[in-house]
C-alpha cells in the first residue's frame, strides 16, 4: 500500500515540472507510484477507445504483461496534444515532446507527441482492438 507521505515523494521525484529525473522503468519508486492506480477514469477510458481508432498506438514491451499508448500528432493539433496529455497526465512521465524531421520533398515537419506509463490499466485495451498481437 501506498501511502499519502510516499505518493508526495514520488510525485515530487517522478512528476516535475522539468520532469528531470531519469530513473529505470523498475525502479522501486516508480513500481510505488504505478501501485497508486488501478484503473484510467471513466473520461480516460473513453478517450482511449476513440484515440485507438486513429491517434494512438499500443505497445507492449514484456509480451502482453502490460502495455503502454503511444500519441503522436501534427503541429497543427499541438493545442489537442496538450489537452490530451493533460488529461492522462497521472500516466505520463515526460512532457509532451516535440519532433522535427525533413520530409521527401524537402519540407520540415514538426509532430508532438508523449507516451504513458506500462500498466496493466491499458490491458483491456489490447483485448479491444488486437487479436493475437495485430491490430484490427
């Protein structure tokens, strides 16, 4: 069990404004501020489901233990990354980056984009849209 004094301890640590801290993904800090969720909220859940249709994808990175969403999305839509990213912001451990790279044609292309924790909360997402390993 996690309690009050341990969770302000992590978040302090582990969510920063800078979100500085590097730290590895079995840390015992961060294993202690995954044990502070369950489940995404009813509003989480729902977005998730319609972001799957499009603009997220799902990884797992120990066989289906558990998984992680990945969002990635145009400058254009920089102002609904962030509002996306605020609003699974328990989940996520860095800020919402930016990516430029040169297209074919030459051009400069700028995405943004953030990916949430591994956590088994996003397991019945996989059961939702893949069918032994594939998206559907």
């Amino acid at each position: 069990m996690v309690n009050n004094r341990n969770v302000n301890l992590i978040y302090s640590k582990v969510i920063t404004p800078k979100f500085s801290l590097k730290m590895s993904p079995n840390s015992k800090l961060l294993r202690e501020y995954k044990m502070k969720f369950s489940n995404l909220s009813e509003i989480q859940w729902e977005t998730c489901i319609g972001l799957m249709l499009g603009d997220a994808s799902l990884q797992t990175q120990n066989k289906g233990k558990t998984y992680r969403l990945k969002f990635e999305w145009g400058d254009k839509n920089k102002l609904y990354a962030e509002h996306i990213h605020l609003l699974m912001n328990e989940w996520i451990l860095s800020p919402l980056h930016k990516k430029s790279r040169v297209n074919i044609n030459g051009n400069t292309v700028i995405t943004w984009g953030f990916q949430t924790l591994s956590h088994s909360a996003f397991n019945p997402l996989s059961k939702l849209f893949y069918l032994i390993n594939k998206k559907e």
